[in-house]
C-alpha cells in the first residue's frame, strides 16, 4: 500500500481514479478529466495537494539561511504572508527542487516542495541547517487543498466567518494569512485565481465536502498537469531536474543575481552557464498536426539560418512534457531545444516527423488562450 | 461493472471483435478498456487496403495522458476504418461498441474469432484481473 493523504478515503467516496504517484496513492480523475480541467478554467475546481511536503523552519539566522540555500532572494520578502518561487540547486546548478517560501516572521519561513523530492529535501536542506542554526520540521500533520479557477475564491471564502472574508478576498497574489488553524494563499499551479489552502489535516475531509457543497469541482492530477502545462509551468521530474540548470528550464527569472554579493548555492555555476555561448533552453511546441505530444519524444531541428560551418546533420532536442491541450484543442509541449533553433521543427511521434512551432509559454492565462491556433 | 455485449467476442488485450452480415469482422476497444484509458482525444487507424497479422500492432489511442496500441486479434486486410474518429474521439469513450468502431477486416479465415473469448469468459477475466 502506498502513502495516503487524510482525504483518501473522501476521494474513493466521490468516485476517485486513484493511480500511484510519486509513492502517493493520489486521485487521478472522479469521472471527466476534460471535464475537471474546463471546470478550472470555467469555474472553480479543487485538488488535494497534501502529498506535497510543508517544512517550516525557525532559527535567528533562517532567512541568512534560505538566502545561501535559493537562488531566488528571500530577502525580497518583507510582509508576513509573502511568498516566492525558487529553485533550490546543488552545486553543479542542477535543481534539487524547486518549491515556495513563504517569510512568516523574521525567525520562522515555511517552505512547500514536491511529493516525488520531499526526503531528499530534507536531507539536503538539514545538512545546510546545521551551520545556522535553523530547525526544521515536517508538518505531516496538514493538508493542503488547492482551489483554482474564476469563481474559486469566492466560493472558497463562503467557508470562512464573515469578518475574515474581506481579508481573505484582499489578498494579493502571491500573498498569504493566517486564520486560526488554516493558512490561505493565493498561489496555484493553474493558471487560474484561487487559492491554496493549508489546514490541519485532521479538519481536512469536512472542509473538503463544505467546499464541494459550494460547487466546488474535485479535479485530479490528470486535470493538473493538463492545466500547469496549458500554463507553462514546468513539472519538477519532467521538465526541471538535477541534470539541468534554471537557464536551460525556462527559470532564469527565477534566479536573483542581484544583489552581487548573495554568495547562493549553485551561483558559480550559473554564472559561467550565463557567459557560456550556445546551450539549450526550454520552449513551447504547438504540434501543427493531429496526435499527442509526449514527454522524451525527439525534436529535429533546423539551426538558424546561415551559420558558418554548421553541419549538415539536424541538432536534436527532447520533449520534456506534452500533452493534449482541452483549452485549445492541440496537442502542445514542453521541450528542451539549442537555443539557435529556428522556428518550425519536427517531432518524431512513432517514428513519423510531424510539424510544430516553437512558441512562447504560456499558452493559456485565466481562461484565455494566449497562443493563435 | 462495465458493459460487456453477449454477442461479441473478447481479447486479452480489450479488443472486441464483432462477424458482420457481410462476412467482414469489425473491431474496437471495450467499454472496460475506454473506460481505463479516460477521455480519449486522438485516435489513429489503419489504412484501407493494408494485411494485418494476428497480434500486430495497427491502431493507437491517445488518452490526455497516454498512448495505447491496438491490437488486431485476427489476420485479414483491412477494408475500412472508421474515420469519423479523426474529429470525434470522444465517441470511442461514448459508445465502444456502436460508433466508437475501430476498423474492419476481411479476414483470412473468420472462424479464428470463435477462438477469443466470449462475453462470460470476459467478464471472469477483468475480474480475475483486477483481484
């Protein structure tokens, strides 16, 4: 029997798919996954993203601590509640994780990564501890659920007492509070509004059920990955991994080199992969023909035109996630290509070559499609 | 429970196999196999005209989240496909057994269906499977 979050049981109840993920025995779809990933672009759907690991550190020295461990600055964070996304990288640049920070108070932040990393996080991450005196704890004792889409946070805040509904409501993006044992931020994975919602997870199927009372879609991880990728949002694993630095996975922005003197794990190799000509990095594909685009699936590619001395032999690239689109009714990806490819290329699927254009990520931005099909 | 017609006959591999009036075989993919494999959303079948092997490999399914081959259970030549399928996937997850249709063989010797299971054999074989 694998891992099991406190809504498992909830999620058979309701007609969950349920598939291994990660360890995780995790809803894939209650029916629809279609159906699941218009209701978020639509309405409001919700996810049970309790797998995913909460480690709150304290100590005196914890945002020193987390501004030499992230590539991305903590120290841009000044009001209780704010969050950031980082990588979290070893020496060689490759990402370890990548995860949000939310500064809680000058001694406490809390960080949330991926289900699939989480041991290897902690370990890392304690390692480095140590020398700052920061402690770390695992909060195994709540869950998270997700609640995305146009009507998600008015349907969410409808839980909430009157007087915290307001201040729920006012939260900017990227911004979270506290309210009694829940912690409400307005992040996601979707592309959509909404919420993320940390809570005990003890209170975890009741509040679940009071938000499926609301209209509330349940939508699993097939719906999620539809939609983070209609999103241009990479997927620790697929499209980010240890073999790979930020520069080569479309995460640049997410690498503050300023201040200068941040002295971050995996600074030195970023800086010298940045001064570096050539190298790869990560796009989009909008598959010209009818299929699916999958993740490994080789990408030919044209180098830019009249390049000295370029051989003849066609530079390769790899798909890092694709998928079917139900937003835009196209099949489209994630891939890993030279940076000097030129526009249209070619995707192998079952040893056929089949046309696609590089395009900018993201491909649908609340509801909308952001790339002409 | 997922629907299993009486008149059909069933492979290992979710295909089902149906002996038509005009002694071609029809095949597709079971209402247990549409149903493993979610919301279907590219489907790819084989060209009139081509010969085909028992077991070979000549239609694939796409779900949002994978590919599946489809496997003849016969060996024939193929006489038609159905290609209303290329715009409409989704009647492959409505209807598995009416217009969801896969494709159609004149098979080298027909009676080779009679050697699949039927819908009883079927039915204890998903539930065997899924113990």
């Amino acid at each position: 029997m694998g891992l099991r979050t406190s809504l498992y049981d909830t999620h058979v109840l309701q007609g969950a798919k349920i598939v291994d993920f990660g360890g995780w025995e995790m809803p894939l779809h209650y029916g629809s996954q279609i159906e699941e990933h218009h209701a978020v672009r639509r309405d409001a759907g919700m996810f049970d993203v309790s797998h995913m690991g909460v480690i709150d550190l304290q100590g005196a020295r914890v945002r020193e601590f987390l501004r030499s461990l992230l590539a991305n600055d903590v120290g841009r964070l000044k009001i209780s509640g704010a969050a950031l996304y980082s990588c979290m990288l070893l020496p060689s640049g490759g990402v370890i994780d990548d995860l949000i920070a939310y500064f809680v108070s000058d001694t406490r932040f809390r960080l949330v990564v991926n289900a699939g990393t989480r041991d290897k996080d902690i370990a890392w991450i304690r390692s480095h501890a140590e020398g700052f005196a920061v402690s770390t704890v695992l909060r195994a004792d709540l869950a998270i659920i997700a609640i995305q889409g146009p009507n998600a946070r008015e349907k969410t805040v409808a839980l909430l007492p009157p007087p915290q509904r307001a201040a729920a409501l006012e939260l900017r993006p990227f911004r979270g509070t506290a309210f009694d044992s829940w912690f409400i931020a307005r992040t996601g994975y979707t592309g959509e509004d909404g919420f993320e919602v940390m809570l005990p997870a003890v209170d975890a199927a009741q509040a679940w059920n009071a938000l499926l009372a609301q209209g509330i879609q349940p939508a699993g991880l097939g719906a999620r990955d539809t939609l983070r990728l209609e999103a241009g949002m990479n997927l620790y694993g697929n499209d980010t991994d240890e073999n790979h630095h930020p520069l080569e996975s479309g995460l640049a922005w997410t690498v503050a080199f300023e201040p200068g003197d941040r002295d971050f794990i995996g600074r030195q190799a970023l800086q010298s992969a940045r001064l570096a000509d050539g190298g790869n990095e990560l796009v989009g594909l909008l598959l010209e023909d009818r299929g699916v685009l999958r993740s490994h699936q080789k990408v030919v590619v044209a180098g830019s035109a009249g390049k000295a001395g370029a051989s003849a032999a066609p530079l390769l690239g790899e798909v890092t996630s694709g998928t079917f689109s139900p937003t835009l009714n196209r099949s489209i990806a994630l891939a890993r290509v030279p940076r000097t490819a030129a526009p249209c290329v070619q995707v192998e699927i079952r040893g056929k070559l089949h046309a696609a254009s590089i395009v900018k990520p993201p491909f649908v931005r609340h509801g909308k499609p952001l790339i002409p099909v | 429970m997922s629907d299993i017609p009486s008149d059909l006959r069933y492979s290992k591999s979710h295909e089902w196999l149906r002996r038509r009036q005009d002694g071609a075989v029809e095949i597709g993919i079971t209402d247990h196999a549409q149903s493993a494999l979610g919301d279907l959303v590219f489907v790819e079948v084989p060209d009139a005209g081509r010969s085909l092997k028992a077991g070979e490999a000549c239609a694939v399914v796409e779900s949002v989240k994978a590919a599946s081959d489809v496997y003849s259970p016969v060996s024939g030549q193929v006489i038609a496909a159905n290609e209303a399928l290329a715009t409409k996937p989704e009647l492959l997850n409505e209807d598995p057994y009416g217009e969801g249709w896969l494709f159609r063989i004149q098979a080298v010797s027909p009676a080779d269906g009679s050697l699949l299971m039927n819908a009883a054999d079927y039915a204890k074989y998903l539930a065997d499977e899924a113990e």
